[in-house]
C-alpha cells in the first residue's frame, strides 16, 4: 500500500496545471493503470444526457484500439456503475448477469474495477480498470486507492475544466478583436495580416501563415508575423498545391492536421522542409467561400500533437470570417477600379468637351465676329451712300440686327470658353463671369477674392472651378428667384474654398438627389463629377425659404497635382 501511495505521489496527477483537459484526462488514466496495478485502464465522461459521450484508454495500442471499433456506450457493467454511481468490484467481469461481451478483437478481460468521479459535486465519468496484475483480482485496498485517485482527479479536472473556461473567454475576446478587425480591413493584403497577427495571437505557441490560393494551383501572399520562423525561412514566393499538405483543404475543404511530423513521414516536399527545421506538428483549414476556395490558414508548431480541438474550431471560425473580408476586399477592389476607370473616361470627355468648347469660341470670336464686324462696317458705308430716307431707316435696322447678333455671338462665344481665362486666370475670369451674369438677368452679385490666393492655379482646376460657379450661378437664374447673390474665393488649409450664395427660394438638397427624373438632378450630379474629378468635395447646402450656398473644396498641394498628372490616361 505504501509504495501504491508513493507512485500515486509520483504521478503528479495534482501537481501539473499546465494541461489541457483532454491531456489531463488521459494522464489520469494512465497513472490509474500504474498505480492500481492494471493492465488495462479506461476513462468514460458522461454527457448531457447521462451516456458515456467521450472514452479514454491506456494499456491498448492505437491499432489495437482500431481494430475493436467504436468505444463502449455504457451498457452492461458499465451502464451499473453510471446508474448506481457506487465501485465496482469483480472476480470475473463475464459471470456477471448484465455482462454484455465484448466486440470482436476486444483483449481478454476477467478481473475489474470501478469507480465514479465526481466534479464539482456533479457526475463527471468513471474511472474503469481491469485484468489486476500479479494477482486474481483487485483487492478492497486497490478499490480505496481508485477512489482516492478518483478523489485526486477530480480536482484536476476542474481545474483544468476552469482553465479551458478561461482559455474559451480569452479566445472569445480575441476573436471579437479579430473580427472587428477584419470588418475593416479594405484589401487583400490588409486582410491576410490582420488574420495572420491575431490568430497568433490565439497561438503563441506555434508559427502561423496565411495563403491565397490561384487558379494556377499555386499559394501566394504569403502572411507571416514579424520575425516568424517561417517567414524567415521560406524564400519562394509561391508553393504549388500539390508539394504540400494542404491539397485536401483546396480539393475537398477540409482541414488538416498533422500530429507527428518528420523527415521519415513526410508526404510532401513541404512537410520534409518543416521537419528540416524542427516543426513537429501542423494544423491547416481551407479559407472557403461557398464552393470557392479563397486560400487556407495554417500554423506550425516545434512540439508534436501541439494542436487541440478548440484550436482547430477556433481557426475554422477565423477562417470563416477571413472568407467574407477577403470576398468583400475584393468586391471593394473592383468597385474602386472600376470607379477609376469610370473617372478616367469622364475626365477624357470633359478634357475633350472643354478642347472643342474652346475650338468653337474662337471660330466664333475670331472667324463669325470678324465676317459680322465686316458686314457692319459695310452697311454703315452704304448708309453713307444712299439719300433716300425709307432705305436708310431699312438699313438702320439691318445694323441693329447685325449688333444684337454680334452681341449674342460674343456672349455665347464666352460662355464656351471666356478669354480672360487663358490670358488673365481664374480670378479675372470668375469677377468677369460675374459681373457679366448680374447685367444679363438683373441681379446684384457680390464678387470677393481673399488677398491670401493669387489666382494661380493648373489649367484643369481652373476651368473646372469656372464651370461649377458657372452652373451654380445659371441655377440661381432658373430656379433661385433670388434678389442677391454672392462669389467668394479663398485659401484655407492649403485648400481653395469657392463658395456661391443666393437668398433664394431654396430646395430640399435630398429630394432633388432623389428625383426620378434624371434631368431634375443633371445639374448638381455634374457639378459633384467635376468636384471629384479634381480630388475636391462639393457641399451643397439649402433649405426651403432659406437659399442655397454650393461650397467647392479643392487642395492645392504639389504631390495632389503631381498624383492628378501622374494618374493614368485612357487612350
């Protein structure tokens, strides 16, 4: 009894806290099957419905445990202990009269022992064990040192169960990180680093790695925290599917894990190079959206069987929501692309419509204006010339006709395209646009430039700024029914700030955007392109009764016009 006693000491069943449950469990068994004296020892845990739900078992091989098949479900002698929750102590487990037998390639068993555990104040399992060795049978004392081992157990067991409690709300708390994480994460590259540092997090223990997969079956991207061993060792930039073990995860997606690696076992090229540089062990889950396999996730560790089954379900959830940030970083990369695109070609049309704007005023002004300043002069010679006084009032008015033509003609000719523009710049041109605009429809408009800005500005600023306060003030004139109106322009911020005023009647900015007639809405959605073709914000502010101000941001800054020029042209 007393050298049972001290191996019961030496086993440490209470001393070691560092394990998970299911290693504790199966220490408990196995120190069960030395100390009691047995050759063969199991543990069953009970679940939820009072049925034996796990099985643990020392004294058996792994083929030999292969061979007999499913575990026990708790019929028989087992079930007797589970419903009377008392030991159990028999000569000959067979000559009992609820012996079930044992299933085919099932060891020989005569002598058996059990015993209950209990957790907590809670039936936990049942400590089982059989076949006593150097003796008949398992004696009283051999049943007061299972129930003490139980006793023993028990306490481990909780306090394992409690540490794995902890170790579930931690892991929580990371993954709700994790996942908030990768909500924001806006593309690939974001989102594999983000995945990659926060399961590493979860395990500190082992190396971790992200992947994409590519339709040629190779893996590329690859993530790796800072100073990873992998990272620091793997060079290529790519592996193909079918070097490594992660060929289940893309085919069949499913994950994988290897418990014992080395160079002998290896299957793979890459499993030989982790066995090469110490890794023992290896989890990998497929990163899988629907039928399409995104890329996997996997981590190494130097210790073998490093990997549990709360890591593999926490990785399979983190691999889940890794599908969706990638699926929608990608989604989010081909909006803005196309988006590019789409600004790309709208700058060309505007850039050509501006070109021929410019064609067709200076055909006007220099070609038309010359042709009618040659008719007027030729009808004020023939004026000259006749005496007869009902021609003359006939020519007279065929020379107003021809100065309201020449009038309009040089005003349409500067709505294309106004001349103070290219020879005096933005300022001189909005002050004349202005002035021009309060003559024509009869309202006063104020004109005012901060002494801070000197009107130097590239050519594609200038002419998009002039064409926004162009729009605005032909809105004013159409819809506004306003008394006065107001220009202002300023720097502020390294930002040129051009604001339009009116005390018009104002209008519901949201019921306008949302109007169902496009043509309702042309005119502020082509002012807001023009804005955000230059990298500008358009803020257009009015309410019922209370006018309208349209305030145009635009930064000045040399690397935003070297990134505008630099920007990629369509041909």
């Amino acid at each position: 009894m007393r050298s049972q006693m001290v191996k019961l000491l030496e086993s440490g069943v209470l001393l070691r806290f560092d394990r998970t449950l299911d290693e504790t469990l199966q220490h408990v068994v196995d120190a069960a099957r030395v100390v009691i004296g047995a050759k063969y020892a199991a543990l069953a845990v009970l679940g939820e419905d009072g049925q034996l739900s796990r099985f643990f078992y020392s004294g058996l091989s792994e083929e030999e445990a292969r061979k007999i098949g499913e575990p026990p479900k708790g019929r028989g002698v087992l079930g007797l202990i589970i419903e009377e929750g008392k030991p159990l102590r028999l000569k000959d487990v067979t000559k009992h009269p609820k012996a079930y037998g044992f299933p085919h390639h099932h060891p020989a068993m005569r002598s058996f022992l059990g015993v209950p555990i209990i957790v907590n104040g809670k039936p936990f399992g049942r400590l089982y064990l059989a076949e006593k060795i150097g003796g008949r049978t398992f004696t009283k004392q051999d049943e007061k040192l299972a129930l003490l081992l139980a006793a023993q157990a028990a306490a481990t067991i909780e306090r394992a169960m409690l540490a794995e409690q902890a170790n579930r709300t931690e892991r929580l708390e990371l993954l709700n990180e994790l996942v908030s994480k990768l909500n924001r994460s806006t593309d690939e590259k974001s989102v594999l680093e983000t995945a990659t540092e926060g399961i590493h997090a979860s395990l500190p223990f082992a190396e971790v790695a992200t992947v994409l997969y590519r339709p040629d079956e190779s893996l590329s991207l690859l993530c790796f925290p800072e100073g990873s061993r992998l990272g620091l060792q793997l060079r290529r930039p790519c592996l193909k599917v079918n070097r490594t073990p992660f060929a289940i995860c893309m085919q069949e997606r499913k994950s994988v894990i290897l418990s014992e690696i080395s160079v002998e076992k290896a299957k793979t090229p890459f499993e030989r190079w982790l066995a090469r540089r110490g890794f023992r062990s290896l989890i990998a889950v497929p990163v899988a959206l629907g039928e399409q396999v995104l890329g996997v996730i996997f981590a190494a560790a130097v210790q073998p069987d490093a990997f549990s089954r709360d890591d593999l379900t926490f990785l399979q959830t983190v691999s889940d929501h890794v599908a969706v940030a990638l699926a929608n970083a990608r989604l989010l990369q081909e909006l803005r692309e196309k988006e590019r695109i789409r600004g790309l070609l709208l700058n060309k049309v505007v850039t050509a419509q501006e070109e021929e704007r410019k064609r067709i005023s200076h055909e006007l002004h220099d070609q038309i204006g010359q042709l009618l300043t040659a008719l007027l002069i030729q009808l004020q010679l023939l004026e000259r010339d006749l005496s007869e006084p009902s021609l003359k009032d006939r020519l007279k008015v065929l020379k107003q006709l021809a100065e309201e033509i020449s009038i309009h003609l040089h005003h349409i000719a500067w709505e294309l395209r106004p001349p103070a523009l290219d020879e005096l710049g933005l300022l001189a041109a909005l002050e004349r646009v202005t002035e021009e605009w309060s003559k024509r429809f009869n309202i006063p408009c104020e004109f005012e430039a901060n002494g801070a800005f000197n009107g130097r500005v590239e050519p594609e600023v200038a002419i998009g700024v002039f064409r926004i306060v162009q729009e605005s003030l032909t809105n004013i004139a159409k819809h506004a029914r306003a008394t006065h109106a107001r220009v202002t322009v300023q720097q502020e911020n390294g930002e040129l700030v051009v604001t339009v005023e009116d005390n018009g009647v104002g209008f519901r900015v949201k019921d306008v955007m949302r109007h169902p007639d496009e043509n309702k809405r042309l005119g502020l959605l082509g002012m807001m392109e023009r804005a955000a073709m230059l990298s500008g914000k358009l803020d257009i502010e009015s309410k019922p009764g209370k006018g309208t101000k349209v305030q145009l941001r635009i930064p000045l800054t040399k690397g935003w016009y070297r990134r505008f020029r630099a920007s990629p042209k369509v041909s």
